[in-house]
C-alpha cells in the first residue's frame, strides 16, 4: 500500500464511521422535542409552543388547538414570569409504531412572579403523546392530573 492510499484510508475508515453512527435518532430528538416545548413556554413563545402541536391536538381529550393558545395568552398576561420546573420527565418511543409514536411521561411544578401557578404545592402529573412527522415530532395528545 502506497503512502497515498494509507493516507485514503486513514481519512476514509473515521469518516465511514461516522457514517455508520445514528444520524436518525427518534429517542434523542424526542426528548429534545420535550426540552423545547418546556423552554417555549418558559420563553412565553406561544407561537413556538403552538408550531409543536399537531393538528389533531387534544387535551383531556376535548380541548383543541384554540383552547391552548387562549389558555397560553392568559396565563403568558397573567404571570410575567412563567417557569416549569421538571421534576422527573422520562420519553419513550412506543414499540411497533415504527419509531412515529412517542411518549413522555413527567412531573412538573409550574411557576410565576407571584409563586405556583396555580397556588399548588404538589407537581403535575403530565403525559405527552407525540406524532412523528418527517424529523419533527408534534404533540398529539396531552393528559394530566
């Protein structure tokens, strides 16, 4: 092997490698689709937040899109401050759904300038059910209690 074609393949076999790796991770961009959501709505970016829903969005399985940004709009005029503290969050892609259906189960308390949103000391238990649409996931279905 010449000096050249070691130097070929020097370069190649990393590269190759890399090719080989996870380009295409639903686990890892599921989970960063959660922090998202989170950091929209820390942001009070309703319009980001709402861009993250799909368009057969359902809350407690009766509330729709509209519900959620007038939801948005009042609490975002009524809090100045809005945070989400994370409790515990773990996501997890639904087995035989070809990696298109993803679910996140956490526990959050929610904030603003003036204590708990609403005055509630015991965190919420959420559950996100995402819809996997090309590279980006949409949130189908929210339940909580």
């Amino acid at each position: 092997m010449t000096l050249w074609q070691r130097r070929v393949w020097l370069l190649a076999v990393p590269l190759a490698l890399l090719g080989c790796g996870k380009r295409d991770d639903p686990q890892a961009s599921l989970e960063a689709a959660a922090q998202r959501l989170q950091d929209a709505f820390e942001a009070k970016d309703a319009s980001d937040v709402l861009g993250m829903l799909d368009s057969r969005f359902r809350a407690q399985d009766e509330l729709d899109v509209e519900w959620a940004r007038k939801t948005m709009a009042l609490v975002f005029l009524r809090f100045e401050q809005v945070r989400v503290i994370t409790v515990s969050r773990q996501s997890r892609i639904d087995e035989g759904s070809a990696g298109r259906v993803g679910r996140t189960v956490t526990q959050v308390l929610v904030t603003g300038a003036q204590g708990l949103v609403p005055e509630r000391a015991e965190p919420y238990a959420l559950e996100l059910v995402w819809w996997r649409e090309g590279d980006d996931w949409k949130l189908r279905d929210l339940r909580w209690r």
